[in-house]
C-alpha cells in the first residue's frame, strides 16, 4: 500500500470477527452516482510510456544463438518475453509482446532451420515469484510471427529438443504446475512439427520433468530428469522418492531409471549434461536432502556413475551445469557464483565476477572460442571474451522485475520509486528536460538486497523509505546519498518477528513524519523511524506451517529443501490508514485475514470467510475510497494455491457484505492491485497477471489498458494525483506511465451518440528541451552508440483527447462495404458505372482538421489528421506554423512559440470538399516553467519581436524561391537560344548579363560561396542571418541578444536592396520570354505559351 491508497471503516468494530453477509449484485445502491457504462469505447488511445530502467535489467533464464550467424541470438528472459538480437547485442528487440504469457522457460532453435523457433513459456524455476505460462509456441519468421502449439496446461517448459535429422520430430520436458498438482507435466512427443503430442513418460501429478536431452549421435537416445516439486505460500518441497534421472534408446517409446551409483530416497532437483566432446560422459547434478546429493559422473552414457563430489546447489533456483564444447573434463555449475571444475566434477572453484550480478541461470560457450561466453542472471545479460576475467553488461534489456510502485511530489517532474527480484530498490525521474529522454545515468539505487515497497515523504522528495527482503527498511536521503537503517527490531525477551518478503509500509496522511510498517505485528513510527512502538499482536492465524500438506501430505524436517526460499507464514501484506480518522487502520495478512482498528491499535478485529473468496487467499491490497468512507476495495491473490481467478472485492457498507467486482476479467489472471481515482468515484484500476484494466463504471465492466505495454503482470498501480499519470510497476518490463489519464473521467454512455467530442484538456508546460549528450534530430543520443538505453520523455506539447463517433468514409469506401454486405447476402453485385468510378477517383479524402484559438479568438495554428472512429490523441507543440511550406509540417512547427496563456481548440471534418463543424472550441491553458536562469522578462516584446522575424524570414524564404525559379528560367532561356536557330543571340548576350546580376543577389543571401570554398573568410549572407537568430532564438526562452537585433537589422536593410533586385531582374527575364513566346523557340517552363 501507498500514502495515496487509503483505508476508512465507518462502522466501529470492537471485537471477534464480523458475520459476512453476500450481497447480490446491485442490491445495495451506490453512494456514488452511477455513470452508465461507455462499453463501445475502446481506450486505446491511452498509450503507456515505457520509463525503464535498464540500470538493473533482470532474470534471464534462457538463451538460443544461431549456430549460423553468432551474431543473432535470442534471449528468455524469466518474465519479461523473448528478445532478439541481430547484431550481437547493440540492439535487442522483444519479439513475443502480444502472446498469451510473459514467463519463459525455454528458447530453442531448429537445428535444421534457424528461422524456426520454439518457446516454452512458464519459468523453469521454482521460486516464490515466478509466473505461468499458456504453453508452448512456435515461429517460423524468425520471431515476427507465432503460434500456439498446445500444451496449455503445463505452466512451465523447462526444455525442447528436436531431432536434427528430422525437425517434425521433438520432444518437450514439461515440468507442470509448481503450485498444485495435475496439468501437464510430462515428457512429450511430436512426430509432426508440434501440431500433435503424446506424452511418452509420466510419473505423477506431483512429479513434472526439469531437463531432457538428446545424444548428438544417436536421436533415440534421450535423457531426461523429473523432479517432484511443490510451493505453496507457506512452504516448500522440492524432492521426493518420484525424483529420477530416465534414458530411451528408442525415442521415447520405452525408458528405464537410471540408478547405479546415484542416490535413492527423496531426491530433489537433478540437473544434466553431456560432453559434447565426447557424449559417453555425462554430468548430473544432484539436490538431496542431507550429504546425498552432490555432482555425479558417467562415463558409459548412464549405465553407471560415480560421485565426484558434494556440490549441489538450490533446486529452487540453479542445478543446471553446462560442460566446455572441446574439454570433457572442463565443466560450470550455476549457481550463486559461477562454479567452474577442470578435473570432470572433483574439485570447484567460483569464476571471476567482478563487476558481475550474481544467481547464475544460463551459460552460452562459443565452441569456436571458448573464452567467449554469454552468462545469463538475476540482473540480465553479461559477456565475457576472456574465459570470465571481465564482463560486459547488456545494458539494454529493460526487464526489470519490479514488485511495487511510489512516486513522490518533486517539482516540475516526479520521481518513480519500487523495489526489484534481486536487484535492488531504485528510484528515477518520471521525465526529464533532456531530448535524449531518461538514460539509465537518470536512475539511482536506494538500497540493496531483493528490493521492494519504497514510500516518499509526500512534503520532502528527498526523504525516500527503501526496504529490501523482510523488512529491511532505510531511511535514503536522496541529497546526500545517505542510508539510515530503521528495521525494528525485537526487545529483550520478545519473540522473533516474522517479515514478508516484501513488508508493507505507508507514510500516515496525518503526519507526513509518521510511517506503519508491518510484520506479523503493526508498527508505528512518529519520528521518520528513528523510534518505533508496537500497536498490535500478532495479526495472522499464527498457524504452524509445517502441519500444513504440501502434494497430499505432511513433510518431516528433512524434506528436501523444506521451506526454502519461502516467508515464513503468518505476517501482514497491506496495511492501510483512513483520510477521515487517524486512528482507522486496515492491514491484510497473507493467510487470509483482513484487521481492523478504529483506535489507533489499542484493540483489532478480524474480517474472515467473505463470500466467494477461497479461505485463507492472500490479501494482496487493500484501499478504500477517497470519496465514501464506507466503500472498501480488496484484491486477493490464490496464485499459490494454483487458483489463478482474479478476485477484486468491494464493500459499500464498511466491510459488512461484499460484491465481487472482477466481472469481465479474464477468467486466468490472478488480480494484484487496484486503484481508484482521487476525482471519480467509479474511475477504476485494476493490475493483473496478464495487464491492466480500466472501469469507468465502479467495476461493472473492465477495458483493457494495453497501449504500449507488452503481455506482463502488473504488481502495482500509483496514481501521481498533482499530473493525473497511472504509474505501474511490472513483473519483468520495468515502470511504466500512462501520462494523464484526466480524459477517462469524462467518458460517458452518451458520447457514443455524438459526432464528436472533445474532453477537457490538461494544462501543459511549456519549456526546451535540453541537449546534454549534443546531436539533433533523430540523432539525440549524441555520439553513444545505438546501445545507449534510454527512454523517451512525452512530448512537450499539449496534448487533446477527442471521440469521433464514425469513420469518415470516401464513395469508394461506401461502395465496397455496402458491396461486401450484398456478398454475405449471396446477392449480385454489379460494376459501377463510369461516371460513379470517375466521381470516386475525383473525390478527396476525408480528414478531421483542429484549429487553435488564442485568447482573442484569432486561429494560429490548424493540425491535420485521419478520420477514425473512436478515442484518439493529438498534440500542439506551442508552436506557430512555418512561413516556409518547405519547412511546414501539420503535426510539427518550425516556427517560433506562442505565448504562455489561455487557448481553446476546435474540430472540423473535411468531407466531400465541405467543413464542417464537429465539435465547438474547448478551452486549455499553457504554462511557462520557468526553468532558465535567464529567461526573457517581458514576454511580449520577446513574442513581438519572434513575429517580426517570422515576417522578415517569410519573406526572405518565399523571395529566394522565387530568385531560385528565376534562376532556373534563364537556364532555360539559354539553352533556347541554342535550340531555336532562328532567334538572336541578343537574347543571349542580355541572359548573360541577367546572369551576372542572378550571381550578385546569390551572394547577397547566401554569402560568397566561392570564397568560402577555398577557406577564405566570408560574410555571412541574408539568409544565414535569419537562421542563426531563429533557430538560435525560438529553441530556447531567452530574450534577443544584442548581436541578434544588430544582425537583423543588417539582414532587413540588405533584404530591402536583394528584394528590389530580384523585382527587376523579374522584369528583365519576362521580357526575353516574350520574345521566345513570340518565336518556335522550347517553351520554358512557367511560361503560357502563345495560342490564337
């Protein structure tokens, strides 16, 4: 929970648990007036911004290079897609945005066509937070393109082979369900490209398989490793007597354990390898419970093995080994720390990481320089050419894993904080007056660890509270740098608190110096942390974890890796404080409770078994309104318990009925967080497993936000109240803002009956961008290099969201609809006549044109654009329209900016060669920020003298145009003369002397180009002038310099003189095309020849 989520129980409630009643739908009315739903509308137009960062990137699980162009390779990042590069990692692309899932286990490349590739989604992983998947697809573009092949049920792939003599025959290791029994969790077989699967080895419901692989030799022998594995929320197993190493020497139709010399009993994980040097030997890595386990070696393909030493590592996390492509004895364990053996698996030794993350998934050895490897980890992607000794990072991958979300109130722009799966807590601008945008430079850490719920002093941007895993809490001084540890800790005698993984905390909307921080336990701080005070007993069931099943049954202590990796169960997720009573708190605990006290903490009661809810789900967040003090929000999370339903809760009554809001949701896709809008009422948000949805209704109907995000969770949602911006947290993509969402709160049912409708408009800043890294143009990023990340800023510029109820449409389009209908019908259709076809070719096409008005309702600047039906966005750069049609562009000026000030904007169509009005001018207003040390005092004689520029420099344009028109002319008048025989040469004695007076007037704009060509020093000409005070003056808020006064009046004097020039040399040129007029001579263009 955030300061601007709160929570309010208006009833108070003294103690036990409350009776909850259902409530049907609709039966208890609103305290809100309902606006109906505005179902046709699509909100597309609200487009998220990626902010980033890649500072941290995040997990990568998996990686394919082409064995035929090591340059392009793929890379699985555990939650954030696919990605690809072509060029070795300069650029990296996502490739798997639009799919059904976001979590990948596994990227595998035909070996007979590198252009075909196959994905099993789901992570391979059995960590706390990793997600599911829908499967496993298949490209064959490349990755342009993807389909579905099936195994929907699997959740997780945690590898895919196939045959390299054969591509329509392959096998799939799925590794099922991590957080319930059943689905698909076999070793499966297509002997048709994927269209088809049979599994051809199953254990259990419990038991899924973690790796196969194929003897390069031989495609009928294959290996492959199943592992029994379940999490729950309060714990963990990951072995048990189903944990086997199985070989096939026919494809799969048959396999038998391999056991001789491996362990026996419960066995966890089992990770393995072959030599590619020499296949007979193969490597396994073993997770056991006590000494049992270790790494392994065969030397006879599996008939035998023999212990070669103890190291095993977190079935949880790693086990995956990967042997050198030309050494047999040479071989990596991920771990941690890269563990590295050279005597086949006896001795270790961890790999050089400096400079380097840590939690090692997956190592690309290049087989023809094996001091080239590519490392995948916790914190992206890194590179190595010299055998580990140094790491290049890929500091392009924005897959950042974040957990939660805050922003601050800095001004002008606000800063975004959250904390990160293992890499750190950070903070970073929500924009920045660069025209590079926000680099990773822009981006800070706050503190270490496995990063998670950070809160900001909403009266002191530089005072942030940073947390890591449970509980570790810092008070960061974003001046100084400075960390402050303020974790509570227990007193002498008191029992050990038990933390989340991620501890709620929020900053008291009543004291901005007073945090809530939670435990199992509700602290309370008064002094930024300096001293705390408990205000609660424990506030969970308290229940002993370990009488709780995990597969069916109760697991002793010496369960392989009991409980690993898991928060220890009973502690509270979300805490909440009233805007209308300082002593109403709310908290969730994640067995399943919501708590209550209306006094402070002096006394609490519980809120169990609503209706509809699975007992004991986890209490994800919790809000209440801002604008009822009896409506309350929830969503609840039964991801762990393998129930993915979303469920979003609301109470009208202070928590006495319950209805369920999460209607239309998609059906898989467990519910994180929700928000309500601080000025609607029924404006809702909801963040998801799979996105984020909108309600404008109060929660009766959802639309998707999709926009500019990719398929991602959304484990958080902040609204940044001061600019209206949805600011969200994902689960493998990084932060992301929905830059002023203002415009949904003015959605209505009836705006789907009007023509067109324009919604209130935001106020906007105005200012220049700075250029701190040089370049212009596309080139922002200066001299860096393509790698360079950044992410792009939103426009400076206002920006209008409008409605158009229909597409405008052309005869030809008409025609052809109305064709198709007739088509469906079955009904004949007929050629148009000649004269429906001519008016159709005839026709213009329709557009919609914005004008802007100032303030004294003069029209300074129209914007063109299609004519689509539906939400869209535009936006005004402040600036006027170039007096230069060469230079004029509808959606950009080159121009100088109007005033701060008061405007409204209007809409016409254009159809059928007629405006028409659409929608009457709705007002807005624009803001100087202010942000120059030097900016132009009076802001009027800045504008009046922009505008005598303007006027000077249109001029000047539209004169050289025509000078260049003349220029031609004569050109062609020559060449006349040469052609026609039969005119003068006068003609051409009196064009050269023309010519002569063209080259002075060329000089007098342009300057001597010929002296300037052999590095002379030249005066500037005419135009170069004017140039150097527009674009020098209009790019920033600074007044006229005394040199740009100066300059121009130089500029207007020689103009004058030019200008008179250019009128007679007209006149001179005219007279010679009569005289060609009159003759046989060529026509010259421009020139009506005589007729008649």
């Amino acid at each position: 929970m955030k300061y601007l989520h709160i929570c309010f129980l208006s009833v108070v409630l003294l103690g036990g648990s409350i009776n909850l009643i259902a409530q049907k739908k609709g039966a208890v009315a609103s305290a809100t007036t309902k606006k109906d739903s505005a179902s046709a509308i699509n909100l597309d137009a609200f487009e998220f911004r990626l902010l980033g960062p890649a500072l941290m990137s995040g997990r990568v699980f998996d990686l394919a290079i082409n064995p035929q162009n090591k340059f392009e390779y793929y890379v699985a990042a555990a939650s954030g897609g696919v990605w690809k590069t072509t060029n070795n990692g300069v650029t990296y692309d996502p490739i798997f945005d639009g799919e059904g899932a976001y979590s990948i286990g596994c990227v595998t490349l035909d070996p007979g066509n590198p252009n075909i590739v196959w994905v099993g989604t789901g992570e391979a992983n059995n960590q706390r937070s990793v997600a599911y998947g829908d499967g496993i697809y298949k490209s064959e573009d490349g990755g342009k393109s993807w389909t579905n092949m099936g195994l929907t049920k699997s959740e997780h792939i945690s590898r895919i082979v196939i045959d390299p003599a054969n591509s329509d025959i392959m096998y799939v290791a799925a590794y099922g369900p991590l957080w319930d029994s059943a689905g698909e969790r076999s070793i499966y077989k297509s002997i048709d490209a994927g269209k088809t699967w049979k599994a051809v080895l199953t254990v259990s419901t419990n038991t899924g398989f973690c790796d196969i692989m194929m003897d390069p030799r031989n495609s009928n022998v294959l290996y492959a490793s199943a592992h029994q594995r379940q999490r729950k929320v309060y714990g963990f197993v990951s072995g048990g007597p189903e944990s086997a190493l199985y070989k096939s020497t026919d494809g799969g139709s048959t396999w038998h354990k391999l056991t001789n010399g491996l362990p026996s009993g419960d066995v966890g994980r089992i990770g393995i390898a072959f030599a590619p040097s020499n296949p007979d030997i193969l490597y396994a890595q073993i997770e056991a419970a006590g000494d049992k386990g270790g790494f392994f070696r065969s030397t006879d393909r599996g008939a035998s093995w023999q212990k070669q030493s103890g190291l095993s590592t977190s079935g949880n996390y790693y086990e995956r080994i990967f042997v050198d492509p030309h050494n047999e004895n040479k071989v990596y364990s991920c771990d941690m720390l890269i563990q590295l053996s050279l005597d086949g698996g006896q001795t270790w030794k961890a790999v050089p990481t400096k400079n380097k993350h840590v939690d090692n998934h997956v190592i690309y050895i290049d087989p023809s320089n094996t001091n080239h490897m590519l490392v995948g980890c916790d914190g992206g992607l890194y590179e190595t050419y010299d055998n580990t000794a140094n790491w290049n990072y890929k500091a392009n991958l924005p897959i950042t894993q974040f957990y939660k979300v805050a922003t601050d109130n800095a001004f002008p722009f606000y800063n975004v904080y959250g904390g990160t799966q293992d890499n750190n807590s950070m903070g970073g601008p929500s924009r920045t007056i660069n025209n590079h945008g926000i680099s990773n430079a822009d981006w800070y850490i706050t503190t270490g660890g496995d990063g998670f719920e950070s809160q900001v002093d909403p009266e002191d941007p530089n005072t942030v509270y940073a947390q890591s895993q449970y509980g570790g809490i810092v008070r960061y001084d974003k001046k100084s740098g400075e960390q402050v540890d303020i974790r509570p800790v227990e007193a002498a005698g008191e029992p050990a608190l038990r933390w989340n993984w991620d501890a709620p905390i929020i900053v008291s909307q009543h004291n901005h110096q007073r945090l809530y921080f939670g435990a199992n336990k509700l602290f309370r701080s008064d002094d930024r942390g300096n001293t705390w005070t408990e205000i609660s007993p424990d506030l969970s069931r308290n229940e002993d974890r370990n009488k709780l099943p995990i597969m069916g049954k109760i697991w002793s202590v010496d369960a392989v890796a009991k409980n690993g990796s898991t928060d220890i169960y009973g502690q509270l997720t979300t805490i909440a404080e009233s805007k209308f009573d300082e002593n109403l708190l709310y908290a969730g605990t994640d067995d399943g409770l919501i708590q209550v006290t209306t006094n402070g903490g002096k006394t609490w009661t519980a809120i169990d078994n609503i209706p509809g809810v699975p007992k004991k789900a986890y209490v994800y967040q919790i809000i209440t309104s801002v604008h009822d003090k009896n409506t309350v929000y929830v969503t609840f999370n039964h991801h762990r318990y393998g129930d993915f339903h979303p469920y979003v809760y609301r109470s009208r009554d202070a928590g006495k009925t319950w209805t369920a809001i999460q209607n239309n949701l998609p059906e898989r896709g467990s519910a994180y967080s929700i928000a309500e809008d601080h000025m609607d009422a029924d404006l809702l948000f909801t963040g998801t497993e799979f996105g984020i949805f909108a309600s404008l209704d109060g929660g009766n109907k959802w639309l998707p936000l999709k926009a500019g995000l990719p398929t991602v969770a959304v484990r958080d949602i902040e609204i940044q109240r001061r600019e209206s911006d949805l600011v969200i947290a994902t689960f493998g993509r990084g932060f992301y803002v929905l830059d002023d969402y203002s415009p949904m709160r003015n959605i209505k049912k009836e705006d789907e009956a009007k023509d067109a409708v324009i919604y209130p408009v935001k106020d906007a800043w105005m200012f220049d961008e700075a250029s701190p890294l040089g370049g212009y143009g596309d080139s922002k990023k200066g001299s860096m290099g393509e790698s360079y990340f950044t992410t792009p800023n939103p426009k400076v510029a206002s920006v209008f969201t409008y409605y158009i109820k229909d597409n405008l449409q052309t005869l030809q389009q008409k025609r052809q609809k109305a064709e198709g209908e007739k088509i469906k019908k079955g009904e004949p259709v007929y050629y148009p006549s000649p004269d429906t076809l001519l008016l159709e070719d005839q026709q213009p096409k329709p557009y919609l044109l914005f004008t802007i008005y100032d303030a004294d309702g003069n029209a300074i600047r129209r914007i063109k654009t299609n004519a689509g039906k539906g939400l869209h966005r535009i936006e005004w750069d402040f600036r006027y329209p170039s007096g230069n049609m060469e230079e004029y562009s509808s959606d950009g000026g080159s121009s100088y900016k109007a005033l701060p000030g008061n405007y409204t904007i209007g809409l016409h169509k254009f159809e059928d060669g007629i405006f028409t009005q659409l929608a009457a001018p709705v007002p807005f207003t624009t803001k100087a920020l202010n942000w120059a040390s030097l900016p132009a005092t009076d802001k009027n004689a800045l504008m009046a003298y922009n505008n005598k520029v303007y006027k000077l420099r249109r001029a000047v344009d539209g004169t050289y145009a025509y000078f260049q028109q003349l220029s031609d002319k004569l050109k062609q008048i020559k060449a006349a003369v040469i052609a026609a025989p039969q005119l003068p040469l006068s003609i051409a004695t009196d064009a050269n002397a023309i010519q002569k007076r063209i080259d002075a007037v060329q000089i007098q704009f342009n300057g001597n180009g010929s002296l300037a060509a052999r590095q002379f020093e030249t005066l500037p000409g005419i135009r170069d002038r004017l140039n150097t005070i527009a674009y020098g003056l209009w790019g920033n808020s600074a007044a006229p310099t005394t040199t740009y006064l100066r300059s121009y009046d130089v500029a207007e004097k020689q103009f004058t003189t030019a200008y008179a020039e250019v009128k007679s040399i007209d006149a001179a040129i005219q007279l010679l095309q009569q005289q060609l007029a009159n003759s046989n001579a060529p026509v010259i263009t421009g020139t009506l020849p005589n007729w008649k």
